[in-house]
C-alpha cells in the first residue's frame, strides 16, 4: 500500500552515535530487597512524559526532551536503548543496559523504566539521552525470570511488572519500587494494562486461553478469564451451528478511554485429537484467526457477544497475522501485524472489534511495537527485523481521520548483524508463503517466539503437542515424537510437507534451519524451591530407583536418542514407539506427552509411573523435590 513511499523516505541513521556509558554499578544480591537506588550522575534534563501517554510498557516510549519529541526505542538485537529525534530523524544516543530490553515506560518525573529481559530486571534510569544529559542507571529492581511487559497505575503510585518464562506478575510501589506483591500466574504472561480506577491490572498470554485479573487493591482475587470462543458455521447464508476455538497469540492488550479492555489474539482450531489429519484445521476451516474480545474492566468479565466470530459468505474473516503489538487512540485500535509487516486500525467501540478494519498500513519487517502520538497525528511503529522506525499519519492534530500512508522510515545503525539469520527470521514469521505452508500460517503460528504454543493438533500420525524449538535441539536428535528424522533439515522437510507447503530448497532452507538453531533460548530456570530441595531432586532424578537418567542423560538435555513404548498410544496413533525428549526447559513447557495428557509436572510423575522412570515409592516431599529439579533444567 505504501512500499513506494517507504522507499521514497528511508534514511540511514548516522555513523556513529553518541553512546552513553553502560551501567557499572553492582548488581544486587538476591534477598528481601526488591531495589537498589544508585547516585545520579547526571542533572536533571527537561523530559516531559506525553498527556496522553497510555502508561503502558511497549518497545516504544515517547517524550519530549529540551523542547523536542524523542523516542526511546528497546532494540532488542543490540541489547541498547535508542534515543531517537523523531522530528529531525536521527540517532541522538543509546544506551547498553546489560541485555536486551523487552519494553520501556515513562514515568511522571522523566526517569525510564526499562525491562531487561535476560537479566531478570528492571533498570530505572535518569537523563535525557542528549549529550548534556546522558542516561544513567538510578535504580535496579530484581523481579523473576524475564521481565516483558510494564504498566503504571493511573495515579502512577503502582508499577506492575509481567515476567514471560518466570510465569509471574510482580506488583511495586512506583515511587520506592519496593514489592508490594508478587502473584504466579499461567504460562507467558505478557502485555498488562491497569484499570481506570487502578484497581486491578488485566494480563495477556502469549500462549493458553487466559487473562488474569491480578487485585492491586487488596480485594479478593478473580479466576483468570478465559478467551477462547468459537466460529459461527454458515451453510448458504444459514446458521449451521459454532465450531469452538481455542485462544493463543495473546501478546498485545490495549485500553480506551471509555474502559474498554481489548485483548487481540488468534482463535486457533488444530482438528480433532481423534482424527488423522495434517496439522490442525479440516472440513474448510482456517487453522487460525485473528480475534479482539472486549472486557468490561468494571465487570472484569468479557462481552458475551464479543466472544463468537462471525466469518463472511465468502469465508475469508478479517486477518492480522501474528498480532503483537496494540494501542487504543481516538481513531480506534491499532495492532502491529508481524506476519504480514503491516499495521491495522479497527473500530475499538465495535461490538466485535475485529470485523471492522478501518485503515492498513504496510511497514518495513517485523513490527513489534507502536506508540501514539496524537498531538501531532502519527504513531510511530518499531520493526524489530528491519531495524526501523517508522511514522505514519493517523490524522492531523485533534483529527482522527486516518491516512493509509507512512511519513518516514528511519533505518538505524546495526553493529551485530548476520544477512543469513536474519533473512531465516523473516522466513521464520512469513505467512502467506505458499513454501512454507498451504493455510497462512507461518512457523512462528506455532512456535511464538520460537517456543511453543501449548496445543495438541491433529497430525497425519496421531495427536502431537508443540515441542519448544529455542535452544533445545542441541543434541536431541532424531527429531518428530515419533524420532523419524535424523537431522532439522529433514524434519523441516516434514513438517512443511504436513502443512501443505511445497518446500523451500536453496539458502531460504539453509538461512531458515540456521536461524532455528540460533534462536535465544529461554532465560534461565522457573525453579522457586530452596537450592536445597533442588540438590535432593537431583539426587532423586540420577537415582538407579527411579531411572529418569537412563533415557533423559544425567542432566535432561541428552536423550539416549531411542524409541521407546511407554504405553501411551492414543487412539489416532499410528505408532506405538515415540522419541525420548530432551528435558531441556521442561519447566515452561506444559501440557506433557506427545498427546498433552498431562497438564503439570506433578501430574506427569504421578501418573506416568512405571511407563516411563518410577516414582510410585516417592514421597509428596519427594515429588515435590523432583519436581523442583526439573524445574531448573
């Protein structure tokens, strides 16, 4: 729609930015304290938060420094922050935090608060970012495993924090950043929003059906809300009934004005367990589809109405592939699109927001993240792949008139770079690639950030669970349930044959598989048991007695490579015998088996005994020390 005025525009950033210093002080010891204030070494510049700042985290932060608008950018690749001019479309800065930063937030007072992911932590940092006011780190708070998403409160007294593979939200005073609270939650959690009376915050999941209304008041916790709904069945223009979908894909939420919670994702149907068939969908159905339920935030309940999507007579529902970016504003609600390298505006007060498209716009690849700024009628759009940032105009000031075209493009500076690994993440997240499959989907459909997206599909051989990709295949070969590939280019092969793809070959198969096997692994163990209950589980793991080392290797992460019948062919299977897998990340990885048969860790050693190690003579205690274990691996 817009490619030949995104050509028009691109500009390179300039050799060379300014770099500020990377923090140097200590980190913190773990224990009760939750923050560690460090002396500011810069004076206060002039920052000041925007009046319609949504206080909610996102790669993009704006503000204005000294009298002109800025950006702050998390660029996850370089593991930096980017300080960005937006009006004069240059690098002013950037900052190296000590690993890569998932999502910024303004504060009242101009400190950033930045969410470094791999380092399980929250930078607060002061100054500007301009030359006479460099950032600089002012405090550190340690929160679990892999802080993604941030929110402030409306009167900005609470921060909240979302921790992806750590499962967990953690609330703070925003003012001392001491724990208030710290609540365990399903699977990736991701984007939270607080609600207009700050009494509770809502929470997405990248992978699951749920949204958890976490209380920030004190008041009785609410059982998480479930997201999935179903697909109205028309037969010549006449209801032939719902087929249920499942949720997934919830990366993004958004809040309005009036109140509004929309929580876009994808409604996912992956085939009947009991039926042989390519990977999920059947009897014409799209495997997935974009979806915004609505949630009453007063309520803490989603609109009934809201939950059912209804597809054209010509079966083709409005796409968004792979949402996972959102914004509400006067014009309605923006959605990044990374499939499809686009961004969508839809009617935010629609009853089913997804059925009414607005405005497109198309941008440079792998758009990630997306500010407002409605004072000057543009939103400025991160593309993570492309490493650029880009405005479009979403109407002139006070107008909230859309305009399906970009303003500019800016392309920054990349120290790391590697041609192949990113053109095989490109292909990674590529849908509507008729190579890779026959439906739309891409790999990342499945695999969200190259992990896994906790369903059981349907497959040619029987029912079969997403296995996690991101640093487990090191040494886990043969590869498929049913171990029938050697090595990752035969199993790619498979894999896109079943999902009616016609095959890539050439470097696109060679930079895809390199890309695959170079994804960040996740960060680090989930395990919130005393090092001394972990150190027995070991003990209990390696133990001759209970035998999980005889086929998982003395630390989970090398299969012996066999095939085993470990009694637990469904009724769609086609084999009985299924690969020995890497325990690698086990932790995060639920529901269990080729089939998902067990939903936790616990149920999995119970009920599994015999079949498969023996753990009938254990103990609760000594479960609950295995289970520890495996949690670390």
């Amino acid at each position: 729609m817009c490619a030949a005025s995104l050509a028009s525009c691109m500009r390179g950033a300039p050799d060379g930015p300014p770099r500020s210093a990377s923090p140097d002080a200590p980190a913190p010891a773990p224990g009760d304290a939750a923050s560690v204030p460090l002396p500011s070494r810069a004076p206060p510049p002039d920052v000041r938060r925007l009046a319609a700042d949504p206080r909610q985290g996102s790669a993009i932060a704006l503000a204005d420094l000294d009298g002109r608008r800025v950006a702050y950018v998390a660029d996850e690749d370089e593991s930096r922050v980017r300080v960005i001019d937006v009006e004069a479309e240059r690098e002013l800065s950037s900052f190296a935090p000590g690993g890569a930063p998932a999502a910024l937030l303004m504060l009242p007072d101009g400190r950033l608060v930045v969410a470094v992911r791999d380092a399980g932590r929250l930078l607060v940092l002061r100054g500007g970012g301009s030359a006479s006011s460099p950032l600089v780190v002012d405090t550190r708070v340690d929160v679990p495993v892999e802080p993604v998403g941030l929110a402030l409160s409306p009167d900005d007294g609470t921060l909240i924090a979302t921790s992806g593979w750590g499962r967990a939200v953690t609330v703070l005073d925003a003012h001392t950043f001491t724990r208030k609270a710290e609540h365990v939650v399903g699977r990736e959690p991701r984007s939270v929003v607080v609600s207009t009376d700050g009494k509770r915050a809502f929470v997405s999941h990248a992978v699951g059906q749920s949204l958890d209304v976490i209380p920030l008041d004190g008041e009785k916790a609410k059982k998480p809300l479930s997201l999935g709904g179903g697909e109205e069945l028309m037969d010549r223009a006449i209801m032939a009934g719902v087929q249920p979908r499942v949720a997934c894909q919830g990366f993004a939420l958004a809040k309005t004005a009036s109140g509004r919670v929309l929580a876009p994702h994808v409604l996912v149907f992956p085939g009947e367990p009991e039926v042989s068939s390519g990977y999920g969908g059947g009897e014409g159905r799209e495997p997935e589809v974009f979806h915004v339920p609505v949630i009453d935030e007063d309520a803490a309940s989603v609109l009934a109405e809201s939950r059912t999507l209804r597809v054209g007579l010509d079966g083709s529902p409005t796409r968004c592939a792979l949402p996972r970016a959102a914004v509400a504003g006067r014009a309605g609600l923006f959605v990044t699109c990374l499939g499809e390298d686009s961004v969508v505006l839809f009617d935010a007060d629609a009853i089913n927001p997804h059925d009414v498209e607005l405005k497109k716009w198309s941008v440079p690849a792998g758009p990630t993240a997306i500010a407002l700024d409605e004072e000057q009628g543009r939103a400025l759009v991160w593309s993570q792949f492309a490493h650029a940032l880009t405005t479009i105009a979403i109407g002139e000031s006070g107008d909230a008139a859309p305009k399906p075209f970009a303003l500019s493009s800016l392309t920054l500076v990349r120290e790391r770079e590697d041609p192949r690994l990113e053109r095989g993440r490109v292909l990674f997240h590529a849908t509507n690639d008729a190579r890779i499959s026959g439906d739309g989907r891409a790999c990342a459909s499945c695999h969200p950030d190259g992990r896994d997206d906790a369903l059981v599909w349907s497959s040619p051989k029987g029912p079969r669970q997403t296995p996690i990709l991101a640093g487990r295949l090191e040494g886990a070969a043969p590869f498929g349930w049913n171990g029938d590939a050697p090595d990752v280019a035969l199993h790619l092969v498979q894999t896109v044959k079943r999902l009616g793809g016609t095959g890539l070959d050439g470097d696109d198969k060679e930079a895809l598989m390199a890309y695959v096997r170079a994804m960040r692994a996740p960060p680090g163990n989930v395990a919130r048991a005393p090092a001394e209950a972990i150190a027995r589980g070991l003990a209990i793991y390696q133990s001759e007695e209970a035998g999980c080392a005889s086929c998982h290797g003395a630390g989970g992460d090398l299969p012996d490579g066999a095939q085993h019948d470990v009694r637990s062919r469904a009724a769609a299977d086609t084999q009985a015998k299924f690969d020995t897998p890497s325990l690698r990340f086990v932790g995060g990885s639920a529901p269990y088996f080729h089939d998902g048969r067990y939903p936790d860790l616990r149920t999995l050693l119970v009920k599994s005994d015999g079949k498969m190690g023996r753990t009938k003579h254990l103990s609760p205690a000594e479960l609950a020390d295995l289970e520890a274990y495996l949690e670390t691996l």
